[in-house]
C-alpha cells in the first residue's frame, strides 16, 4: 500500500512521528521566504553573530559551533577526516554507528570495532580493555542510535578515553541534541555533530558541529582532511562570522526562529518535555503489552533515547504493514531500519511535539494494532 493515501498537504501539523525528519513549525518554515541576501556582507556577518550566539547556549558550549551545508553524515566524515591519521575504534550497536565506522574506512583509516548487539550499550570497562591493547587516533561513538532508540552513556565513555591523552572522543549525536542533556565542554568530547532535521525540528540541511581545542590542534596535523570538511576552513571562516562556502541560507533563515525559540523553551525544560514523552511512549508498550499484545521496547531499561523508541512486534505483525496503517489514518509513524524493517515501527517523539500530540498517535496506533 502506497504511503500517499494521506499527502502532507492534508495531514494536519503534529501528526508526522518519523525519527527523522521531525514535523516543523509553521512559524519556523515561514521564515525561509526571506529574500536573499549576500552571504559575504556586514549584514550577514551580524546575522551570523546572532546566530553564532544562540548556538552556543543551546549547544551548552562557550566552544565554536561550526555550521554546514550538508546532511550529519558529512559532519561525521569531517571528524574521521581531521581526527584520525592511521587508525581508529569504532563503537558499534546498530546502522548509525555502523556508518561511522564505514565512514574511516572509505577515508583511508585502519578501523577497529568494540561491536555489541543492535539493541546492546557499551560498556566502560571493556571500552578501556580496548584502548589498553590498541593505540588510536580516535573513538567514534553514537550518542542516540537512531535504528534501534538506545542511548549511549557517552560521558561516561569520554571519561575512560580521557585516561589515553593521544586519542579523541567524536560523538554522533544526531538524535540526541535537543532531546537529552549534552555538555560538550564539560564531558570533554571532542567533536560532537547533529543534524538540523532531527530534535532541532528545522528542515533537512544543516548539520552542526562543536570542535575541542585538542581537535582543531589534531586538524593542522591531519594528512587527508580535504577541503569541503576541512575544520581550519571553518574556524578561519568563523573568526570572520562568515562560511567557507556558499550556505543554505533560507534554512538558516529557520534556524535562527527556531534558536530563538528553543531558548524561549530553556534548554532543561526541553530535555523534560523529551522525556516525559519518552517515558509515555515507553509506558504505552507495557500497556499493550497487558492488554495482550506482545509489543516490546528494544532498548534496554536505563539506556533508552527519549528522541525514538524502536517497538519490537510481535511474530507474524509486519512494520510496513503497521505503518501503512497508521499513514491510511493520517498520521505517521517510522518504520523500522534496515534488518529491523519488517519486525519493527518506529516512533519520533521528539523536536516540538506535544504530549497531547503523542497521546493521539498511540491511539491510533492501539487502534491499528488491536
């Protein structure tokens, strides 16, 4: 069954549950029929300024937040790129990770992995027992991982890698920003990204970048960090409240609403607010579960993302069957990724949703699985 019999011209806002991208306000999407304005002018570099302020309190950082025109995917082969120069470890628990990984290898880079199973968190101690019997550039890690909802203690990953002064600490953090607390600065990671389109609920785009002073040192000695994600660019750049290339600027347009926003919110209250959905998404599997139908979180108690929740089905229920379903009654909910899609939906419950908003999914939902 197609997923177009509800077009997002009908579907109402607050209705559109992917992990990614998240619904967008209307206010933050009106804000992209700004008319253009050079992206080398006075005016742009106050605008940048603004802009440049608003990140770092958000982003809870008195670091650089360097922006770019590209998908997190780019971001995280510009952290493998200006951080490794021979050989680095890979924490790995499902698709997201995976890529990083696949992202040093395709940059050149010897890559080891700690690989744990889809659904599975690592763990500090054996974390260490790696980097006791390996030297390497650098550990890459998933905050939030996206195909499966769990939730990485990455500060107390940061701390065992801060015992091996050589190697840094790259986070992907793509559903985590925005929904989790983050303390770059504090938990001494060294290059953490995200994407626009996620808990940040901003159109498709952007992705945001925080550097360490010990990864911009890392940088000037890198061997092959190109061009398009060389970081010395975009500090240079940064420096002068510019970009080092052409931005996406009717995108940054709703950046800048959805800064002011977001703030608006406070930082705490929106980590809160991600929470007490999580926690309601989480309460509803085990009342279905009670009711009878046999539905599953797949992250673990106490490492779970209050951005997405990966529900297992039960045997015989297909996931694109259920999310079909759900589309007929114009709402939508994600399905599952890659060797999870047909044994799992996923719910988004994150950026600016409502709590009222959830309750009406998962009686759609409740209605679709009974």
């Amino acid at each position: 069954m197609s997923q177009t019999a509800t077009g997002p011209a009908e579907r109402p806002y607050g209705r559109f549950f992917l992990p990614g991208p998240t619904e967008v306000h209307p206010e933050v999407l009106a804000a992209q029929t700004r008319p253009m304005m050079s992206h080398r002018g006075v005016n742009s570099q106050a605008f940048m300024r603004g802009v440049q302020d608003d990140l770092q309190e958000v982003f809870c950082t008195k670091r650089p937040v360097f922006i770019a025109t590209s998908s997190a995917t780019g971001l995280m082969e510009a952290a493998v790129r200006n951080a490794g120069r021979t050989k680095i470890l890979s924490l790995t628990n499902g698709a997201f990770s995976e890529r990083f990984a696949a992202i040093g290898r395709a940059c050149g880079l010897e890559v080891d992995t700690y690989q744990v199973a889809w659904g599975e968190t690592h763990d500090p101690d054996v974390l260490r027992a790696h980097l006791e019997n390996g030297v390497y550039d650098a550990v890459t890690m998933a905050h939030s991982e996206t195909s499966t909802g769990v939730l990485n203690d990455i500060q107390a990953l940061a701390t065992v890698v801060h015992d091996f002064p050589d190697t840094l600490v790259l986070v992907d953090s793509v559903t985590g920003f925005g929904a989790v607390e983050l303390r770059p600065d504090d938990w001494g990671i060294d290059f953490v990204l995200t994407g626009s389109q996620k808990a940040f609920a901003l159109p498709p785009g952007l992705s945001f970048g925080v550097p360490s002073a010990r990864m911009m040192e890392r940088a000037k000695e890198a061997p092959y960090r190109g061009y398009y994600f060389d970081l010395l660019l975009f500090q240079q750049n940064h420096e002068k409240d510019q970009s080092p290339t052409t931005p996406a600027l009717s995108v940054l347009y709703s950046l800048e609403v959805q800064l002011t926003r977001m703030l608006a919110e406070g930082m705490e209250a929106r980590w809160a607010r991600h929470a007490e959905m999580a926690q309601r998404t989480w309460d509803w599997v085990d009342e279905m579960r009670g009711a009878g139908i046999p539905l599953q979180v797949m992250a673990p108690e106490g490492h779970r993302s209050p951005s997405v929740t990966t529900v297992l089905l039960p045997d015989g229920v297909s996931g694109p069957d259920v999310t079909d379903s759900v589309v007929d009654r114009g709402w939508l909910v994600g399905g599952g990724y890659g060797k999870l899609k047909s044994t799992t939906i996923r719910v988004g419950h994150m950026g600016d949703h409502t709590m009222d908003e959830l309750n009406g999914l998962l009686a759609v939902l409740t209605g679709v699985l009974s």
